[in-house]
C-alpha cells in the first residue's frame, strides 16, 4: 500500500513537470475587454460614483427678486462663471394698505345724505376726520371712504374712532398680485460665489436671501 501511494505521488509530480515543459510560451491570457464591446461595470460602484458627485455639488435658491430684468443679469453671471442656473416665476398677492370705509348704501342719494350728516359734525369742529369721500364706482361704490392707512393699527384706531362719532365704520385690506422671481443654481464646495452682493448691486429694492436645497440628479 505504501509503495502504491508513493508511485502515485511521483507519478504526479512528473505530470506537472512535463505540462510546465511542454507548455506554448508565447500563450497569453485574454484581455478583460474588447473594442466595440462595453465592459461590465459593477452598479455598486456606479451608485458609489454618483453618491460622491452628489456630495460635491452645493445646490442654492436665491431670491425674491422684484424683476425679471435683474432676475436675468444674475443669472447671466451665474452663467459666466459655468454654473448651471434655472428661473422660477412665482405669483403672489401683496398688502398695499388699509381702507377706512363705511358699507356702501343702498343708492347714492343715500351715501350723500351721510356725507352731509358728516359735514355738520366737521363744521362744529367735533368730527376730526378730514379726508372723506363718495366712491363712485368698483367694488366699494356708494360706500364712503376715510382713506387709506398703510399702518393696520393706525387704520383700526381711525375705524374706532368714527365709530365713536356713531357711524358704523369698518376697515379692509387691500391686496395686489404681482410676479416674483427665484433663481436655483449649484456650485462646487470651493466657489462661493458672491450672490447676494451681485443681487444688492443689481437690484437694491430687492430683498433676497439664499436658500440651501436639495440637488436633483
């Protein structure tokens, strides 16, 4: 049995002996890739690529601004220095001021008939409240106006006041729609790109501020 086991093991030392002499030297092994042919890449490094590309961009939105026109030549600089920017158009509803009134009447005979009721107290000196007036058309017509306050406390103490005198004044809100602009951009980490001091010398009236955001890719 002993002398089997040892004929076997050198009959295999011999058989590699043999296969390493014989061999092709010029063989060599096949390339990982061929021309024409996309070579295999692993998704765990593509997501790992695209996680590092995430982390390394910096992704902003700045405004609000007042005008499209300052909204472009902002972004017109983002441009030149090669940064991607995108325009946002927003519509918004702002206060203008606060109207004193008393509710409009049923005709405008009847609003006159309190305008002159009016007149008498402001002729005795007891009603101090100078600016009033019929309003003739819109929304609020045959109502009478006691101006327009841009203060809400000042235009509530006047509402009040009239009150007082025994005329069942109120007051409301005025609002306007206008257009706001934002700009999205990104940068790299070492920019630091000077945004808000182009935004201030562009546009004074505006007053914007920069919001980080998440980077869409």
């Amino acid at each position: 049995m002993r002398l089997l086991i040892v004929v076997l093991l050198f009959a295999n030392i011999a058989y590699f002996v043999m296969v390493f002499l014989l061999a092709n030297p010029t063989y060599t092994p096949p390339t990982a890739s061929k021309a024409g042919i996309p070579s295999i890449e692993l998704i765990e490094d593509k997501v790992n690529s695209n996680m590092s590309s995430t982390k390394s961009a910096l992704c902003y939105t700045v405004g609000p601004y007042n005008s499209e026109k300052a909204t472009q030549l902002v972004a017109k600089k983002l441009k030149k220095i090669g940064l991607s920017v995108n325009i946002l158009r927003q519509k918004t509803k702002d206060t203008l001021n606060y109207l004193v009134y008393l509710v409009a009447q049923e005709s405008r005979e009847d609003a006159l008939k309190i305008i002159e009721d009016i007149k008498r107290f402001d002729d005795s000196n007891k009603f101090d409240a100078k600016k009033y007036h019929l309003i003739e058309s819109g929304p609020y017509k045959n109502a009478i106006s006691f101006g327009f306050f841009d203060d809400l406390n000042k235009a509530r103490r006047h509402s009040e006041y009239i009150r007082y005198l025994g005329y069942d004044a109120r007051y409301t809100e005025q609002k306007a729609v206008r257009e706001i602009f934002w700009l999205n951009y990104d940068e790299q980490p070492n920019q630091n790109v000077p945004v808000l001091k182009w935004s201030k010398e562009i546009d004074p009236s505006s007053s914007v501020q920069k919001i980080s955001r998440s980077c869409e890719f």
